[in-house]
C-alpha cells in the first residue's frame, strides 16, 4: 500500500467548486486526485452519528480513508483533575465519530506544561492517555487509534520525544509527526535531508518497523517566532519551511505508507496533490 494524500477540512476550492456540505466531500477529494480526508473536531465533536454513518458510507464507495481531529481543548497535560476527565470524554466522543464514519485515527493534541515541569507534564499526560485507552477499550472502541501530535509551540507538551514516548505506552497508539510544527518549535530546524531523515529514525527506533511504516502525519509551511508556531502559509511560501521533498523521499526510500494530512492555509488539497504527485514519481 503507498502512501495516502489528503486535506484537513475543506480548503477554498471546495466552495469555489460549489459544493456546500460534508457530505459532498467524498465526491470533491476524488475530484482533488486525493485518497483521504480529516474531519476537523477541533472545536467540539459536533457530527452526529447518522451523518457520520452516510459520511462514511459514502467515503468507502469512493475508495477514501476518513481520519478525525479530536477537540483543540483537550488537556492531557492539565493539573486540574477535571480537565483531564473531560479530555477523556472529549477523545471517547472523537472515537465514536471516527467509528460511525468507518475510520479508526483521531488526531489529539496533548496540551501544553504552564508553569510545571515538562517531566511532570508528560507524566499527566500518559495517566490521562491510560484512562482514555480504557474508555475506548470499555466501548468497544479498542480498534481506535490514537494519534498524539507533535506541537508547534515552545510552551506545549509535543516534542518529537515526548510524543514517542507517549506512544511507548501502547501498541495502539500512533504518533502524528507534524513536519511544520517539529520546525517551527525550533526555529527552522529542518534544513538538511539529514534532519529530515533523523526524524524518521527516531519514529523507527523507538516504536519499532510496524508504526514506522504506518505513521500519522501533518504537514504544512508554518510562520514562526522565537515562541514557535505563528500561522500556517501555502506551498507558495519561499521563506519558512519545511520542505516537503525530503519527506516524500524518505517515506519512499524507507518504504513508509503513512496517511499525509495537508494543513496548508486554504490551499490544501491542492498543495496535498503536489506531494502525491512528488511521492509517485519516487515509486
């Protein structure tokens, strides 16, 4: 199996092409050359089962693989006990989704350190991923993958480790490398193939060949300052990176079938076609 290419949510063509809901968006990635789509739950899981369920069916006819973002506000890391029991219920309600839809990857992120530790962070962290696992596994969700995402800014928990680490916990559990954020945290990291290939090592290394070969991944150029992560950019950016030929070449070169998600601002489905098109020509 290669690789798969797609958007998060619908980008500015979508409208543009006159579609109008959801549930046209099999229909416009087929259009877009595209092979998967990732529901965006960012601010609240707002689908309902039926609609989900039609969603998916009609995403199955079309051949395309359905992922979920998860709520922005969930907390694993939080150090009020309340928040972390909501962040739970918020990735059991994600879970449900991606479910009905025919989809088995939620894409979370991990909240940030405030004023602790970013050891203590990661700790709270992996006791709320604990509680979450069970929550699936008490529903009959245990087939839902959990995607911790690497962070684009400073202060939050999401390094390249310490989502590694969080994915040591379970098998289940499957990292999203954000290659713009990885590069935006650290002020443009990502120069040479070599820090692009390190990244992929990394993933091999500490989870092993099958979530090597399978990982989640976000990309986008993104704008940065000194405190990460400013705004996403187009691939028409010539400024801030990262480049995305590195990672097309790695991911053939390692013969890697990761699910790529372009977060690109407005643009991206078009610019997730340019990757397709970069990667097949590597196969």
């Amino acid at each position: 199996m290669p690789a798969k290419f797609g958007p998060a949510g619908n980008g500015d063509s979508f409208s543009a092409m006159g579609y109008k809901n959801s549930l046209q968006v099999p229909e416009y990635i087929v259009k877009k050359g595209l092979d998967c789509f990732e529901y965006q739950c960012g601010r609240g899981v707002n689908i309902g089962q039926e609609k989900a369920r039609e969603l998916g069916r009609l995403a199955a006819e079309a051949g395309i693989t359905l992922s979920l973002h998860a709520p922005y506000y969930i907390s694993m890391s939080s150090t009020e006990e309340e928040k972390r029991l909501n962040s739970v219920n918020y990735i059991l309600a994600s879970a449900r989704a991606v479910h009905a839809m025919g989809g088995d990857r939620i894409v979370v992120h991990t909240g940030s350190c405030g004023k602790i530790p970013r050891e203590e962070a990661l700790a709270l962290a992996k006791d709320t991923m604990r509680l979450a696992l069970a929550a699936l596994d008490s529903e009959g969700l245990g087939q839902v993958h959990i995607c911790p995402e690497t962070m684009g800014k400073v202060n939050q928990l999401g390094t390249l480790y310490e989502v590694l680490e969080l994915c040591r916990l379970d098998e289940r559990l499957i990292p999203c490398i954000d290659f713009g954020h990885l590069n935006a945290r650290d002020q443009g990291s990502l120069r040479e193939f070599s820090d692009y290939e390190a990244v992929f090592l990394s993933i091999r290394d500490a989870l092993g060949e099958d979530r090597f070969h399978r990982f989640h991944s976000h990309f986008s150029k993104i704008e940065y300052t000194t405190g990460g992560e400013k705004r996403h950019l187009t691939f028409e950016d010539t400024i801030y990176g990262p480049q995305f030929e590195p990672v097309m070449e790695l991911t053939a070169k390692y013969g890697c079938e990761p699910v790529f998600i372009c977060e690109s601002a407005g643009t991206q489905a078009e610019d997730a076609k340019t990757m397709k098109d970069y990667y097949r020509t590597l196969l």
